[in-house]
C-alpha cells in the first residue's frame, strides 16, 4: 500500500551537491516520514583544530570551533571570530585531526559574511596511514558551501587556500564537521 522506491546511489555518491526531484501519483500524507539526515555536528573536543598559519588573537583556527556543545558556528550581531592566516603564508591551509579515525559525512564552510574572497581551493582528508589526499576542487565558497563526504575512515581533514582576490584577506568563519 505504500510507495516503493528505486534509486542508484553510485552516480549520486559522486556529486558535490544533487537535486532529487520525486514525482508521487498520489498524496503522500497517509505515508510514515522517510528518515533523512541523522549527522551529528562533531563536538571539538573529538579533534584538535590545525591551520599553516593565524593571526591571533582573534583570527586563530580554534577561533570557530565553538567549544561547548559542537563545532557549529552562530554567527551573531558581532562577528565571533574567523580564521585569518599570516599575510606572508604563501600555503594556507585550516583544518583538523581528528582523535581517532571518524566516518565524516559532510562539511559545511562559509567565509566571513562581506569577504567572500576565496577563489581556488582543494578540500583533503588524512587516510589511515596519515597522509593526505585531495578528494574535491573547488573554486567558491561564500556564504555556504557543503560537501558530502564517503563516510570511509579518516585522521583529519582540512582546505587548502590555493588563491583568493588579490590584496584581500581569508576569512573563514565556518568550518563544521558532521558524522
């Protein structure tokens, strides 16, 4: 009496960021919900934050990593912090290792709101054996960038700035981690 449901996971395993469209011949309001999205933001005390470089006091990797419930950013009325590397690092890069190895799920990024700057970037994670692999390529992040991730086990993960605007500073507020 319910609806069934088919559905290829390997070309959408493969995308960033997918759309699903789903066309019911009938109402659904009699149906039981569909589980979704059962991640859970990643506390920061699972993990140690790691950047190339920072610009304390305010500007540090630990800086948006929210250290009471999870590492999910709020920002508010006044700016909270943002990562801002050393003006000199010419291989900016912020991320973390993790405490023992995590099955990741996704990310979230965002730059500090009115900077978006970023303009090439490569996200990698940390295997078993402790090095690291590029798994995306990107060339925007802005006010929100997701990405979902394999879920294989890893040590860490972290973005490496590859170019931003000329003359203007990175400025990463939010870095989330869920799995």
């Amino acid at each position: 009496d319910g609806i069934n449901f088919y559905f290829d996971k390997n070309p959408y395993n493969k995308n960033v960021d997918n759309i699903v469209v789903l066309d019911l011949a009938k109402s659904p309001k009699d149906l039981e919900r569909i589980p979704t999205w059962n991640a859970k933001a990643m506390k920061s005390i699972e993990f140690k934050a790691i950047a190339s470089s920072e610009n304390p006091p305010k500007h540090t990797a630990a800086s948006i990593f929210d250290a009471k419930k999870n590492n999910v950013f709020s920002e508010g009325v006044h700016v909270k912090g943002w990562w801002q590397p050393e003006k000199k690092d010419s291989e900016p890069y912020i991320g973390v290792e993790f405490n023992q190895l995590e099955k990741i799920k996704m990310l979230y990024l965002s730059e500090q709101i009115r900077n978006y700057t970023i303009e090439d970037f490569i996200i990698e994670v940390m295997n078993e054996k402790g090095d690291w692999q590029a798994i995306y390529h990107g060339t925007e992040i802005g006010n929100g960038f997701r990405i979902k991730l394999s879920a294989e086990p890893i040590k860490g993960v972290r973005i490496k700035i590859l170019k931003n605007q000329k003359g203007q500073k990175i400025k990463l507020s939010t870095f989330d981690i869920f799995k």
